[in-house]
C-alpha cells in the first residue's frame, strides 16, 4: 500500500498486524452475555502487566469485574458498562509514579492510560470488542469496591463478544499525517 508520509514524499511500507489492529479497532457498545474464559482475562490482565510505565515505577493496579453481582454494583457508578460481560477497572497511586523533575509533572494517569491502551488492543486481538469509559462516579466505585481505596480509578473497559456492530461515524476520520506529525530534521 503506498501511504502518504510527509509533504510529497511516498513510502512504500507493508500493513503490520498491530497496524490493522489498530486500525480496525473501534469502541463497541454493545455486548452479547458471553462470559470471557479465564484466559481472554488472563491474557488481557498480562498485557497490562507489561505495559511500560515511566521509569517502571508501576503506579497502577488493574480489578477485573467478572460477576454478574459485582457487574451490577460497578452499574450503580456508571450507566456505561454496555452489558458488557467484564469490566477492567484501572487505577493510579500518585504517590507511587515518576514525577518530572523540571515541573514537578506526575505521570501515574498517563501510566494507568497506558495500561488502559493495552487492555483494549489485547481484547482487540482476542476478538473482543471494547471502550475506554470515563464517565463515572469515582466516589460511587470507591464505595462499591472498597478494594480500590488508596487508588484513583481512572478509566473502565468494558469487554466482551461483540453485539450489534455499529460503528461511529466518526471511527475513521483522522487528520491528515500533516497536520498530525511533523518530522523534524
């Protein structure tokens, strides 16, 4: 595939199996009830694991909500698990992260973001359809889940078999690669 790179200039370059993944991965927000096996959980708890944060201080700790109990609590802190058969819950301990010397810049959220990033490109490569979720009450899964006090609990991924497929719109439109990078030389 010939792909635009910089200003005029084309390179040739293969489409690599992250790229496609990358590429065909979308937010999914519909889930049929099919519970995950132990090793889709496995295998997506070990991606997170790996995940590189800053200077590997490793500031963030992964809960996966597997149980249907525990899946309707989690929907008493946010509308927006989708039915989704599991839910990762990330979180950060501040105090444990990198912090940039020159600003004083702690990198715990963009750790637990990071994390969160190989969550949903593991489900992808499993198969399983996944979305980052932002939007719920920290205090609410702070009480349901008394096992994440001492974190902040940064973002949800609902994970599962993907239901109805209905892609947004908006999925694939990306700024140009010029507006997007420049290459300094």
């Amino acid at each position: 595939m010939a792909f635009k790179l910089f200003g005029k200039k084309r390179v040739q370059i293969p489409e690599s199996y992250f790229l496609t993944l990358a590429k065909e991965r979308y937010s999914c927000r519909t889930f049929k009830d099919t519970p995950l096996t132990e090793e889709q959980v496995a295998q997506i708890l070990e991606a997170a694991r790996v995940a590189p944060t800053a200077a590997n201080k490793q500031p963030v700790h992964v809960w996966a909500v597997t149980q249907p109990e525990a899946l309707s609590k989690l929907k008493e802190a946010t509308p927006y698990t989708y039915g989704a058969p599991a839910v990762f819950m990330v979180g950060c301990k501040p105090e444990r992260a990198w912090v940039r010397k020159y600003d004083g810049k702690n990198g715990a959220e963009v750790d637990a973001a990071i994390v969160g990033t190989h969550i949903m490109l593991a489900a992808s490569a499993l198969g399983l359809g996944n979305v980052w979720v932002g939007s719920f009450d920290p205090a609410k899964v702070k009480e349901c889940f008394p096992e994440t006090d001492g974190y902040e609990v940064v973002a949800l991924f609902p994970v599962g078999t993907p239901g109805l497929i209905t892609i947004s719109p908006n999925h694939g439109k990306r700024q140009s690669m010029e507006e997007f990078a420049t290459v300094i030389r």
